[in-house]
C-alpha cells in the first residue's frame, strides 16, 4: 500500500527509543523528513531523522523550542506525532496513592499531558497551513488503570479526550486528530532491567526475564504476545496518510487483545 509520504515532514517527539523511533524509522522509510525530539538523541535517531533535537519536553520551554527548531529544519511541519511519555523509572513511585507526592503528580501530568498540549499549540500554525495531521500516543491503561505509576493512567485518560476535542475543533479547518493506544509494548520501558519493568519486577520479587515471559497470561493478551514498536509505528504512518483521510477523532487500540470490553 503506497501511503503517499513521501515529501513529507513530521516532527516526533519521545522519538530515542521504543515507539517514538520505530515510527521516526517507519516514517523515514516512506520519504518522510524526520524530526526527531528527545531529552537524549541516540545514534539510532540521528541516522533514522533529517535532524533532531535534545529538549526536556516536559516543560513549556522545551516544547515551544522544539516547534521551533523543527520549523527551522524541515520549512514546516505536515504531521505531528506526540509520543513522548511515562517518565523516569527511577523518580515514580509504584505505591498507592496515599504514597504519591505531589510532585509525582504534576511530572506525570507535565510529561503525558502537557508536553502534547504545548507543543500541539506551538506546531498547530504550520499544521493549519498544511492541512496537517496528529496522532497522539496514548494508552490501554486510560482505560485500565491497573498496575501503572499513580498519576499515569489519569494523565493518559485526559490525553485521549485531548485528542477527542482537538478533532472536534480541527476536524473542520482540515487537520485531522487521532489517538493510538497500544498496550504492553517489547521497548525499552518494559525490556531494559533499569527502566519501568525492572522496577516492577523488584516490586514482585521475580526475575526481570520472568516477568517478561509472564506479561501475555498476567495481562491476559489474546494473541499470547506483546506488540512490537514497529507494528505500532505502522498504524501511526497510515492514519498520517491519506488512506485514513476520513478517519478523525478515533481512539486505535493496539493490544493483543488485552482489552475485554468496548
């Protein structure tokens, strides 16, 4: 399927590893010029991206540099796609709430949340004069909030109604808003033994390999595995593209069949 790409640009944020790379390399390939943005560009962004930039996304600065540098780059910007999101391992408490600081709170929320409003806000003129189109990466857990950090499934809940009145608005001026929410995901937030999994499997006393190994029964996942990166990435490059042009305001789940209900 040819998704007409080609020319061109994107500015994705979160883009290092994990999902935000599969689509800045998805994106690529289909002769996209990438921006990729994250608080620290690996080698694997710069050979995927036409340029990247190092910025703390989770302050309004951050964002409103990073349109600005993505403008300066790329002349424009066609499609957005904010996947920057859950946080520093090693600052969220997996407690309950009675033990979550309200600092946790407002990082959680600056990060899933505000970073997508803010830079939302700072791209929306060249997206308006492009006709452009946003995907916001969300997540199962907005519905299902069930094992994630206090504060994260609430923040990814209002993400998803973000998405819902940015489509309602934008939908008539030409730009088109979705929301992809994926579930478990094989990236380095749940496989690096440092990041969020290796904390959970601290928290439970089990291996970090056996935890891993036990997500698809734990989570109950129909298909018996977890999604890849890049099979999200492909659902974010065709609801950009044209082939999803009458497609607005929609909320993708892609999770294996974790969710049992509509």
């Amino acid at each position: 399927m040819d998704l007409a790409l080609n020319g061109k640009t994107a500015l994705v944020t979160g883009a290092s590893r994990g999902i935000g790379l599969a689509v800045a390399r998805t994106l690529a390939a289909e002769g996209v010029r990438v921006v990729g943005a994250a608080r620290t560009v690996t080698p694997e962004l710069e050979k995927a991206a036409a340029a990247t930039v190092a910025v703390d996304l989770s302050t309004r600065e951050g964002a409103t540099q990073v349109v600005e540098r993505a403008v300066e780059a790329v002349g424009g910007i066609d499609f957005l796609v904010n996947n920057v999101g859950a946080g520093d391992p090693d600052r969220l408490s997996l407690g309950g709430f009675l033990g979550t600081s309200d600092e946790q709170w407002q990082a959680v929320f600056d990060l899933n949340l505000f970073s997508a409003v803010w830079t939302t806000k700072a791209a929306l003129p060249s997206l308006l004069e492009r006709k452009g189109a946003i995907v916001n990466i969300s997540s199962i857990n907005a519905r299902v909030s069930t094992g994630s950090p206090v504060g994260y499934a609430e923040a990814k809940a209002a993400l998803t109604m973000f998405g819902k009145r940015l489509s309602e608005e934008l939908a008539p001026r030409g730009v088109r808003v979705n929301t992809v929410s994926p579930g478990v995901v094989a990236s380095p937030l749940w496989t690096d033994p440092n990041g969020f999994g290796g904390r959970v499997a601290e928290a439970f006393g089990v291996p970090h390999a056996d935890l891993l190994t036990g997500i698809p029964a734990q989570f109950g996942i129909a298909s018996g595995r977890v999604s890849e990166p890049e099979e999200v990435a492909d659902l974010v490059a065709f609801l950009l593209s044209e082939r999803a042009a009458n497609i607005h305001g929609a909320d993708h789940v892609i999770d294996g069949g974790t969710l049992k209900a509509a």
